[in-house]
C-alpha cells in the first residue's frame, strides 16, 4: 500500500520531485520545502508540522536537517533518506566564489568558471583567459577524471540513502546531458529519481517506463551550464561555449569570461575566495600569469 500523504525537504530541486512523486503516486499529498524554506524559524516550523502530519517523510541533506528532527520530535512518520543528486562530470570547471564576508558572489550568477575567477586573480585580461581553455590544460587540471570521481560520489551518495543505486543510474545515464550544473539535475533525472522513491515505497516497477518527465516543468533550466566542446568529446557529447542565465544568453565564451569579470571587479583581488583549492591552477597556469594588465 502506497502512502497518502509525504513531505520531501531537502535541496534546490525539491518542489521539481514533489511534482514528480504526484504523478508517481496519484493518490498522495505531496508536500516540499526547499533550502530556501528552511532558513528561517517559521519555514522550519511550517516543514516540522508537515512531517509530522505525513505519513512519510522525504530527507535529503540539508543544514536544518538537526532543526527539523528536534522540532518533529517523537511524533516523526516513517523517513527514508534521499540522495542528494550532485555530479561534476559534465561540469568540472564550476565553482563558486565568495567575498571577504563569505557571502557567494551572484553576478552574474553564483557559479563561476575556476579558470575565469584565476585568471581575473591574477590579472588576465578576459581576452587573454579565453585562450586558457584548451584540452591539453583541462587534462593538466584532471577534468577528464571528474566523470569516474562524480560517479563514485553518486553512488555513495546512494549507498548513504534508502535507495538503490544501479537501477536509477542505469537509465540516467542513457539520458545524455543530465544535469543543467553540478547540482541542478534535469526534470527527466528528477523523474528517475521520482520513480525510485515511488517503487521503493509500494508502486509497480512498470513505473519505469512512464515518460513521466514530458508533462513535468523544469524549474532548473533557467540556469544552464554549457559542457565545453573538449569535455564533451570525451563524453562522446557535443559541447558548446554558451551560458543561460534566466533571461540573458551568453552567447560566446568570450561574452562569458568578460561578464565573470564584470561581477568580480567590485571586489578587491585579495578579498576574494573560491570553494576550490587553486593551487593546482597556480601549477598549471601560473606561468602564463606574466604581469599582464587587464584591459
């Protein structure tokens, strides 16, 4: 018997699996609180009662995962953890950059191009960055080892869940480009994902051949990430250098790296930090930093 009611909390992508659950599993109350939901008192509150009035409870990792558990207290339903759904392959040039307060620079977006931010660190000229993505300087970075290492973290991620891991990866990954960024999935993957959850909870394995993902919305495609033309060969995948962000298209990687710049230079070059270790850039790519002025 499946459930009547359940409460999905968890990452970005959340409301996009409620979705998908209620076409899974029609006869459920599907409810979702997303990160930005969960960070204040009343939005944890709001899930808190909602959990506690369903009969299954969706968790996938999130800061307030602690809040929520102390606030649902004893009355907590049945919870089956979730994988959060985080895969660098196709983008392993993404990273995100912070000011000298640790808040996430957003302009133009919060993801930024590890190379770009480097080369804007150490005074590149934008036209000058642009010559810097190469195959033979990805391969020197290892970004042709990100698919085998975000494949290890999915699986673990798996491992760590209620769920099973090789049935939803075995169709995911004949979906082709199956994440918008590293960490925002495409509808057709949040749908697997959808399916997983529903079988796991009662519904029949013929689940998996409803194309389910035609009739959802992807709320995730406002941001696109290109694949770079030389990853996507080794992925047996065409690339582009192209950006969409919500409404504005970045059409070149010229177009691209100069924006990036554009929304770093309020920031002091010292004031500024990336969520990656950038020393292996500095080995890479230190040698091309030769006291260039940006123009």
């Amino acid at each position: 018997m499946t459930p009547s009611s359940l409460v999905v909390t968890g990452a970005c992508y959340a409301p996009g699996l409620r979705d998908a659950l209620s076409l899974c599993l029609p006869r459920a109350r599907a409810q979702a609180f997303a990160p930005w939901d969960l960070d204040h008192d009343e939005g944890r509150a709001m899930a808190a009662e909602a959990v506690r009035s369903s009969e299954v409870w969706l968790s996938m990792w999130t800061d307030h995962n602690g809040d929520l558990e102390r606030l649902v207290g004893p009355g907590a339903p049945t919870r089956l953890r979730i994988p959060t759904i985080v895969f660098a392959g196709f983008h392993p040039d993404i990273v995100y950059a912070a000011d000298a307060r640790g808040e996430v620079i957003r302009e133009p977006v919060e993801y930024k191009s590890a190379i770009a931010l480097w080369g804007w660190k150490h005074g590149l000229r934008a036209a000058d960055v642009t010559t810097l993505y190469r195959r033979d300087i990805f391969s020197a970075l290892h970004y042709d080892e990100y698919w085998s290492i975000s494949v290890d973290e999915l699986r673990a991620q798996f491992d760590e869940s209620d769920l099973e891991f090789s049935s939803f990866w075995r169709r995911t990954k004949r979906l082709g480009v199956f994440m918008h960024t590293f960490n925002h999935p495409t509808i057709a993957t949040i749908a697997l994902l959808a399916k997983s959850i529903a079988m796991r909870l009662g519904a029949p394995t013929r689940l998996w051949d409803e194309p389910i993902e035609r009739y959802l919305t992807d709320e995730l495609s406002h941001i696109v990430w290109p694949i770079y033309p030389e990853i996507g060969e080794l992925l047996g995948l065409e690339g582009c250098y192209r950006w969409r962000i919500g409404p504005r298209q970045f059409a070149t990687l010229g177009d691209w790296v100069a924006a990036e710049f554009a929304g770093l230079d309020p920031y002091g070059v010292d004031a500024v930090s990336a969520n990656r270790d950038l020393q292996i850039y500095d080995a890479v790519l230190g040698e091309l930093a030769v006291h260039v002025e940006r123009a």
